[in-house]
C-alpha cells in the first residue's frame, strides 16, 4: 500500500536540488548542515521508521538542529522523497567496473542491485514512483542497463520493456516478502503462530478431499525464502530474454 508519491510536490525545485542544488537558498556563513546530510538522515529515519513516520519535524531531531532550518535546503517533505529516492540509488561511480560485461550478467547485476535496495530500504515499497523524477543516481542506472541492451538487435521500445519487466519481477517478489515481514513485526504475531491459528479449519478442508492438489503439497513448499525466490524466478525469465536476443540475431530485419 502506497503511502506517498514521487514527483508529487514543486517539481522544478526538485529537478534543481537533484541536478544543481547543493547549497542552501539563502546567503550568509555556510552552516555545517547539508543537503546530502539532510537527505542521509531523512532515509535512515525511513529505514527505521518507515516513510509513514517522515516529517521535516523528525528529519530536524535527527540532525540536532531546528526543523525551520532545513527549508533553507528543500521546500518541505515531496520535495525530500524525490531526494531520498535518487540516494538510494547509489552513486553511478559504482557501475564504472561492470560496464562492458556480457547483458545477462549485467541484467542479473541489475536484478541483484534492485533487490538488495528493496531489502535495505523497504519503505520503498510504500512509495509510488509511476512518475519518477529522474535524477543523476536514477538516470545513471537506467543508462547502465540500456548500454548492457545496446547491439543486441532489439528495438528501443524493447529495451525498455525488458527493463521494466526485470524491475516489475523483482518488485514484486521483494513486496511479497516484505510485507509478510512487516506483517510480523507490526501485528506481534509470528508466521508460526498465524498458521497455526488456521491449521485446524484447514485439516477439516483438507480432510474432505476438495483441495486434493492443495493437500498433496510437501511440508516444505512454502518454505523458500525472498532470495531464493528470486533466484527461482530470474533464471527462467532471462532464459526467456535470451531466446528473444537470439532471434533478433538471426532475424535482425524483424
């Protein structure tokens, strides 16, 4: 469930803060706050927190400063996830030393990286980017999976579908197995106990012989974790990519 969006507040003054603003609005000595202490501070207030519990207010209490000070560098908090979404993405340096790599080991590097983003900050999840503002952290990584694309004999339209189809199925999978963690945390219950609560409604199901293909299941079948599933369902899908690259080769006219 989304709690904020992207993209959702001034959106010049987002673009600028991104791609140019890195000093405070206002003139005078320069303070010993910045923007990329700022933002730091509010994403592991986030990570700790989760999104829902951002404010300007505790953004302020994590820096030992005022909260009126920090409009000095953002507007206010829209502005501020825009920010924060771009710092999670890493610095673009670190894509330096994979570029030039074989595309599937580029795309499972892209799979992996996503994953673990998702993994260390999963109020990700609560926030929906269908319009991303684009920033120098994003659109580098964007850039890094076109590259790995390029020469393949797929069409742009293509590129950006596999892209996003690799990023859908790895969302997905990170969602699944976040929020069944979040459930667990939020609610004291644990998985165990919750199973256990339904286990004997569900023997009398299963004793009556209308789930027969539910009931054949091993006691191990729901036992694999988030990366295994991911794991599982990366190997198919990019084995599917790869029929398709190879098609484009032998038939480069289509």
């Amino acid at each position: 469930m989304t709690t904020v969006q992207s993209g959702s507040g001034d959106l010049s003054r987002s673009l600028e803060l991104l791609w140019r603003g890195r000093e405070p609005m206002s003139r005078g000595p320069k303070p010993g706050l910045t923007l990329e202490r700022l933002v730091a501070a509010a994403v592991a207030l986030a990570d700790r927190e989760g999104v829902g519990a951002l404010s300007m207010r505790k953004v302020a209490a994590e820096l030992g400063v005022g909260t009126m000070s920090l409009y000095r560098y953002v507007p206010g908090k829209s502005e501020l996830i825009d920010l924060m979404l771009d710092h999670v993405y890493g610095e673009p340096d670190t894509l330096v030393e994979h570029r030039g790599k074989p595309w599937r080991t580029v795309m499972e590097l892209v799979a992996r990286g996503t994953w673990e983003i998702y993994r260390d900050h999963p109020w990700l999840l609560q926030v929906n980017q269908a319009r991303p503002i684009l920033g120098p952290n994003a659109l580098a990584g964007f850039d890094f999976a076109l590259a790995a694309l390029d020469g393949l004999g797929l069409t742009g339209q293509e590129r950006v579908a596999l892209i996003v189809t690799l990023d859908n199925f790895v969302t997905g999978t990170a969602r699944t197995y976040t929020l069944a963690r979040q459930a667990s945390q939020e609610t004291g219950i644990s998985d165990e106990d919750f199973w256990a609560a339904q286990e004997p409604i569900l023997e009398q199901a299963m004793a009556t012989g209308a789930y027969p293909q539910v009931a054949a299941l091993p006691d191990d079948a729901f036992s694999m974790d988030g990366e295994q599933a991911l794991e599982f369902g990366l190997r198919p899908l990019l084995d599917g990519f790869e029929r398709l690259v190879a098609s484009r080769r032998q038939s480069p006219e289509t």
